[in-house]
C-alpha cells in the first residue's frame, strides 16, 4: 500500500520561502501523478500543483503561479513544493495525494485522489 509523508512545513514571516516534501514508500513516482493540496480553517482544500508520472508538471492555483513550483527526485522518491514570496494568505495545511495512472496530466479535484498524506502546516505570519 501506497504510503505518503509530507514535511517541511512551520512558520514563516511574509516574502520567505519554504520547500515542503512528499515522501512516498510502497512504490514508484514513475505510476502516480503526486499533486499538493492545501486547506485553510473554514475552507475547502484546493489543488495547488501537481506532476504526472511522465513529469509534467502542472500549477493549479492562480494565486500561486509565478511563487511555487513542484519538481520531484526519483532517487529519493520525493515530490518537492518550493514555495516562494509567501503571503499570509497561503496559511493552511498542505498535503500530498497519489493516484495511480496519471501518466500525462494530473486532476486539480481532491476527489480523483485515493492516497493522501496526513498533512504540514504552513503558517505565513509577521
């Protein structure tokens, strides 16, 4: 079974930047299109970014575009969310979800994805 883990989240003062990983074990990055999500308080989660298996990587989120970024390590089986310029309206905790057979494009919809992580937060404060 497909397990996933995310880290690198905490506090940051606006404008800084954090690089947020998802670590997955069970199998290889090659057969998912790994996306993040983020949800804040009182808010539906949302599709951020995601990279399919062939690589392709894709922003959802217009808010974000131009600041983050998702790349990936196959070496370390790791999915990487650089996230730069951070304002305070990206507090939320962030998660990683897998689907397999995604190979060319990914789905932004929360729903399409069956493996998820527990979640890190990010907190954009002065």
């Amino acid at each position: 079974q497909l397990q996933l883990v995310e880290s690198g989240g905490g506090l940051v003062q606006p404008g800084g930047s954090l690089r947020l990983s998802c670590t997955i074990s069970g199998d290889t990055l090659y057969n998912y299109g790994i996306a993040w999500f983020r949800q804040a308080p009182g808010k539906e989660r949302e599709g951020v970014s995601c990279v399919a298996g062939d690589g392709i990587t894709t922003v959802f989120l217009p808010s974000v575009k131009g600041r983050f970024s998702t790349s990936r390590d196959h070496a370390k089986s790791t999915v990487f969310l650089q996230m730069n310029n951070l304002r305070a309206e990206d507090t939320a905790v962030y998660f990683c979800a897998a689907e397999p057979g995604m190979f060319r494009e990914c789905s932004a919809s929360s729903t399409t994805f069956h493996s998820w992580g527990r979640g890190t937060q990010v907190t954009v404060s002065s």
